[in-house]
C-alpha cells in the first residue's frame, strides 16, 4: 500500500481543518514554515492509521511535529508499556527507541509492532547482556534482579522483575528485602538506594543524554535566571540531582508544572521534553539546556510513514526469550496497578 504525499492545500478541507488543529497547540515552538512542510506528512500518517487499524504511541523525548501531530497516545516508558496492554489497535507503532518497541511486543504478542527506524537504540541497553546478568547471578545468589527498562528483551528474561524511573522506588520496596541488583543505569540505582535504604548492586550503565549534564550548568542558569526551579530526571549524575528542586521521571516532571506551575522551568532532561510540556503549559517559561538524544532523533514523520506503508520494521522476539521478559515486564505492571506512570 502506497500513499501519495500530498500538499495539504490540495487535500479535502476536512483533512486540513483536521491537520491546522492539530497544529495550533505548538505554534509557539514550531514555526509555521516548517509545519507547511510536515503538515502533509501528518494528514497521510494520519489517514494511513485508520486503513491500517493502527496506532502511534510516542514518547516524551519525541519532537513536537510528531508528539502532538501524529501520536494517538503518549506518555513516559511506564505509561506507554500500559497503553500497549490496553489497545485494541492490530498495528502498534513506536516513536520512540528499540526497547519499548520491544516492550511493546512483549505485552501485544499477536499484534504487529513496528519501530520506524532499527538505528533507534539506547545506551543503556548496549550497556549490557543477559550473559552479564547471569554472572551477577552466580556472583550474588539469591539476590533478586530489578531491571530497567532500558534494557533489551534478552536481559529482562534474566530478571526477577523490571522497573522504570516512574516506579523504580516502588518496585524495589514490593520486594521486602535488603539488598537488590539493580541495572543497568548507575546514577537511577543510586537515586534509588537513597530513596529506599536498600544497599543496591550497581552496574555502571549510562544514559548518553543525562550523564552530560554537570552541576556548574545547572548553577549558571540559577544565576541567569531569578527564581527559575529545576527539575532533573533521576538519570542524571548524582551531583546534578543535589542541584535540583525536582527529581523524577518525564511524567512525574510533566505533573509537577501542571500543578504547580512555575514561572521558570530548568529541565534537566532530553530537549523535546521541555517543547512538549512547554506546549501544555502556556505561560510557563522553559529555559532549554537540554542534551538531544540521537537515538530518539533518529525517529522521523517521513520515516513513520513508510513504516505504515511498507509495514516495517517488524519488531520479533525469540520465544524462547518472551515468555520470561514479559513476566518480568508484568511483574512491575502489578506493582501499584492503577496508580499511574
């Protein structure tokens, strides 16, 4: 199945009445000559959605164009693996990287997944293998695994049970015990270990956007800027979190400026973030010292569209493997179900 690209001016008025609302919530970030360009894309992906039975779930770190343009649902990693269960859609495709489409699949067995772009990795997932995680197995018996989902399928099927930045708190106190393994990410297992008391075994996983950030730039912008407040993701280093007002994920820093609705926001985060929270809260000034990420950039409108129309790239996972990752993936959907992401 192929889809003309189409110049929005020559579709029917219905589609651009259709694809000009969805722009009006991020004309303050995206310039109305850029949208003339990705308008055309948005109305065929659009369209393309209903022939397919298909959805876009799009992560926060997702760009504006896409986030506000084309994506049915979205949401941080926690939120977008609840969607996954609970759609009826018979295609799932995932702007965002290689392990949530993964995490996708897990949860959607008989649903096709795809992922836009192959290239739409993470650092924290090359970080390590399932073979590393049984040698900390053989190494610390009968101490349980806790994985962040920023793992692939094959490290999560050795694992006792995966987490995200949302819950990873939670999770590791469902446990009961004294002492976890907690990988791959460094600095989220040592945020956790101070917010739970739980001597945890690190691995020294890094994310490629949030270890960059330092705490002399996080105090340069307080100079800068009076009164600004910053909130950083738990991803980054611990001296970067002694620096902030906020720690938590993408949805927990989204819902603190819905609530509290700062005059100045500093998020110490990926910079689509910041554009996407900005749009939902007119008034409050975003001040952007972000990192990009280059794996999420990797997922474009022109490249959403050809995975719709070519149905690809199919996301597989070896059942050997699936069985045991899902039950560690289900295993922190039961950990506080109905509380949120």
């Amino acid at each position: 199945m192929k889809l003309d690209l189409i110049p929005l001016a020559e579709q029917p008025r219905e589609v651009q009445d259709a694809t000009r609302a969805r722009y009006e919530p991020m004309k303050s970030i995206v310039p109305e000559v850029e949208w003339d360009l990705y308008a055309p894309y948005v109305a065929a992906i659009n369209e393309l959605k209903k022939q397919r039975n298909a959805i876009v779930l799009a992560h926060n770190y997702q760009t504006a164009e896409i986030f506000h343009g084309v994506a049915d649902l979205s949401g941080d990693s926690l939120a977008l693996a609840r969607m996954a269960v609970d759609t009826d859609a018979d295609v799932i495709v995932l702007a965002g990287v290689h392990f949530m489409a993964e995490t996708a699949k897990l949860l959607n067995p008989d649903k096709t997944v795809l992922i836009p772009d192959l290239a739409a990795g993470c650092s924290l997932a090359d970080s390590i293998t399932g073979a590393d995680v049984r040698l900390l197995r053989e190494r610390y018996p009968d101490t349980p695994v806790v994985t962040y989902v920023n793992t692939s399928a094959e490290v999560k099927a050795e694992s006792d049970i995966c987490c995200t930045s949302s819950n990873a708190v939670e999770v590791v106190e469902s446990l009961g015990v004294d002492r976890v393994i907690f990988l791959p990410d460094e600095f989220l297992g040592t945020w956790v270990a101070k917010q739970t008391g739980v001597d945890v075994i690190l691995w020294k996983g890094h994310c490629v956007v949030h270890e960059r950030f330092t705490p002399e730039e996080i105090r340069r912008f307080r100079a800068a800027y009076d009164g600004i407040e910053v909130l950083a993701h738990p991803e980054c280093p611990p001296e970067v979190l002694a620096e902030a007002d906020y720690v938590g994920s993408t949805s927990g820093m989204s819902r603190y400026v819905a609530e509290t609705r700062p005059a100045k926001v500093l998020m110490v985060t990926e910079c689509s973030m910041a554009d996407n929270v900005a749009v939902e809260n007119p008034g409050v000034e975003m001040v952007r010292p972000c990192n990009i990420c280059p794996y999420m950039n990797t997922i474009t409108l022109p490249k959403i569209l050809d995975s719709l129309q070519t149905m690809t790239h199919e996301v597989t996972i070896d059942p050997a493997v699936a069985g045991r990752a899902r039950r560690a993936v289900e295993r922190m959907l039961e950990v506080g179900r109905g509380t949120g992401g």
